[in-house]
C-alpha cells in the first residue's frame, strides 16, 4: 500500500468516525442525541487512534499541520508534503460525505442549520477572532509535542497508538470547548468543502469568514510544538 493511499483511507475513517459522533448527538431522530461532550471527545479520540492502528505500518499522519511540522524540522521530506496533503484532504471530504450517507434521513428532520454545520466543522463558542486562534494554536502544539515525545519512549506494539488517542482525548477535554478543537486543517475544511458541495437538505451557509482560523491555527501551533520539541530534546 502506497503512503498516499493510507493517508487518504486513514483520514477517511478519522472524518467518518469523528463527524459521526457529532451527527449523533446534534441531528434529531438519531438514537445518540444529545449525548454530550463526553461522548463526542471519547469518539474522536477513538476516530484518531483506530486508523493509526489500522496504518501505522505505512503511515498516519492524517493531519497536514502535523506533516508541515515534521517536515520543517528535518523529520519528513518536504517533497512528499503536497502530495499527503493532498491525500488528507480528498480523505477528509470522503469521509464526509460518507457521514452524511450515514445520516441521511436525518438532515431533514433537523431545522437548526447550525447544528448541521456543526457535524461537518467546528465553530466557537465565542466568536473572538485572538482568542479562537490562540485556542487553536495551542492544542495542536500539545497535539504535536506529545505526539513526538511519546514517540521516543520505548513502547510495545499498539501501546503508542493508544497513548496517542488518550492525547486526543485529553486536548478534547481540557482544551476543545472554545472553539470544537479543530487542530487539524484538514478535519475542518474538508468536511466544510463537503457541506457547502453536497445537497444537504435544509443546510445553511459555510462560515468561511472563521474558516481561516482551524487552518492558519493549528499549522502554527504545530510548527511551535515540534520546533519546542527539537529544542528540548
């Protein structure tokens, strides 16, 4: 299996099953709804961690911030980072759509729009442009310097990869309630591409004047937590 296949199928699978979660608790009829902030961040983290599981062997980035920032400090190449993101991103618009397969008599029965927008991406609780940033910039530096520092402890088989989604979890926790922690370009504006492209019933706009932020934001955020890594060890 090609890196580009795995970063696609294994950003697929993390859309599909995070934008899941969020579909169940915020679409009416869904058996989950309502379900809460607990059972969204426990899904998420278990949307993470799975298709590393699954792709670990070959590659899991699944987040083109995380790939920028192992490229910018000489721990991936930079001729490989177009083609991933790439990947990442046709993956997360995959994965998308396949959410809304998923739910499909659903969108209907839901009038808030909002709520519709919000299983593709996410959105602040506070609309404050800094703030939302600063939010953004630091969990996806805990995101990357975690990932890399639980990369260089000895581990057995499978034991990383489960550390990492108990990250995810912990950022979800502690630090996904500003803003729906994003920290991934591509788990926000891949899916947001697939609402604004497909024939939701009863959607409302994209929000692209806040679209900018899960972008610009965990990209920084990755490149400080990777070069504090470098730094420190």
């Amino acid at each position: 299996m090609s890196t580009f296949l795995a970063e696609f199928l294994g950003t697929m699978i993390l859309i599909l099953l995070g934008d899941g979660v969020v579909a169940g608790v915020a679409l009416n009829k869904a058996k989950a709804k309502d379900g809460g902030w607990i059972v969204v961040t426990s899904a998420w983290a278990c949307a993470v961690a799975i298709p590393a599981f699954i792709f670990g062997g070959v590659s899991a980035h699944f987040n083109p911030a995380l790939t920028i920032a192992l490229a910018a400090i000489g721990n991936f190449s930079w001729d490989l980072v177009p083609g991933y993101i790439a990947a990442q991103f046709l993956g997360a618009i995959a994965g998308a759509t396949l959410v809304w397969l998923a739910y499909l008599p659903h969108w209907a029965q839901t009038e808030d729009k909002a709520a519709k927008l919000g299983v593709f991406c996410t959105a602040p609780g506070i609309r404050h442009t800094v703030g939302n940033l600063i939010t953004e910039i630091i969990g996806t530096f805990i995101l990357v310097f975690g990932i890399l520092g639980l990369g260089q402890v000895t581990m057995a088989d499978g034991v990383g990869t489960l550390a990492t989604g108990l990250l995810i979890l912990a950022i979800g926790l502690s630090l996904g309630s500003p803003t729906g922690y994003a920290i991934n370009p591509a788990r926000d504006l891949g899916p947001r591409i697939a609402h604004a492209i497909l024939p939701i019933a009863g959607k409302g706009g994209n929000d692209w004047g806040y679209s900018w932020i899960p972008v610009l934001g965990p990209i920084i955020g990755a490149l400080i937590g990777a070069g504090v890594f470098k730094l420190v060890f």
